[in-house]
C-alpha cells in the first residue's frame, strides 16, 4: 500500500506561484491550511446575494470599514482565504501596499449556495482559530452568525431569519434586504 505525499504550501509559495504564471488572476483558487483549493463556480443565487450584501453594506459604512468583495487575506503562514464579502478595518490607502491581514478584519461573509458543508468544517474553524470576531455565513435561506472565537470554534451562533435584523459595527440590515 502507497501513501500519497501531500506539499503543503506557505503564503509566499502561492504568491510565487502567481508571480511566475502558474496561477493567474482567472484561477479561482484559495490557499486553505497549506493547499490550494478550487473555489465553486459562482452561481446566480450567489452572485445575487453577494451583490446585495454589497449594495447594502457599502453605503452604511463609507469612511468606518472598507467592504471588500471577493478579496483575499492572509490568515496565516498557510491559508489565504478569498470569502466573498469581509469588512475590513478603514485605511485611507484602501490597502494599496500590502493585503489586509487578520486584524485588520471586522467581519467575514461566506455566502454558502452549494458550500455550506465545506464553510462550516474547514473555513469557520480556520476563521475562529485566527480569532476573528465575527463570522456570517449566508446560507440562501437564513443567515448564521456566529461571534466569540475560543479554541478554534465560536462559542455563539444565531440563524436569522428573513423577518430579523443582522447589525455590524453600529448599523443594522433587515436579513431579507441580504436573502432577497
């Protein structure tokens, strides 16, 4: 019997692989725990509630957080996620020198169309074990929040309904305005 060897890849590995041409823009791939993984393609359901998730959240928090769609960040020396909405700390040079890193974000967003399995075991506890305060995944039919990272889970959760409010920072959505 074979065992299969597995590389795992640091940040800068992943940056290099970009730099020279291996990976490019078009690659919808994120580095998770030292692997390089496919993104799903984007569904309609996906793209409209990351859309909305945009519309609604830009406008409120102009000037308090930058709202960043589909962007990377490094969560440490062998995972650079790409969630689909983070709110990250507000700079004035909107970032232009280097990637946000994991303080500097406020809140990330998975929408979960076809990955909900996958954001819930593999992406929430990298998220909770790198202490992030607050996580949102949009599963389509309700929204999950979760909040105070310990060990590497979060010891609260709540799942809002489309009749309920999510607030951020100090400004508050109807869910239905992100669930559509």
């Amino acid at each position: 019997m074979s065992v299969v060897a597995r590389h795992h890849f640091a940040v800068e590995d992943y940056h290099l692989m970009a730099k020279s041409g291996i990976l490019t823009e078009d690659d919808r791939v994120e580095l998770i725990k030292g692997e390089i993984v496919a993104m799903s393609p984007i569904g309609i359901r996906h793209m409209s509630c990351v859309n909305r998730l945009n519309m609604w959240l830009a406008p409120l928090l102009a000037g308090k957080a930058i709202v960043s769609v589909q962007n990377s960040f490094r969560i440490n020396n062998y995972s650079e996620s790409q969630p689909d909405v983070t709110l990250f700390r507000h700079r004035d040079d909107f970032y232009a020198q280097e990637l946000p890193k994991i303080q500097d974000a406020l809140l990330v967003i998975e929408v979960s169309d076809t990955t909900l399995k996958y954001d819930r075991k593999v992406k929430l506890p990298l998220y909770a074990k790198a202490g992030i305060s607050e996580v949102w995944i949009v599963n389509i039919a309700a929204l999950e929040r979760y909040t105070k990272p310990a060990d590497g889970k979060y010891t609260e959760k709540q799942v809002l309904q489309s009749g309920a409010s999510a607030s951020v920072l100090d400004i508050t959505v109807p869910v239905k305005n992100i669930l559509g």
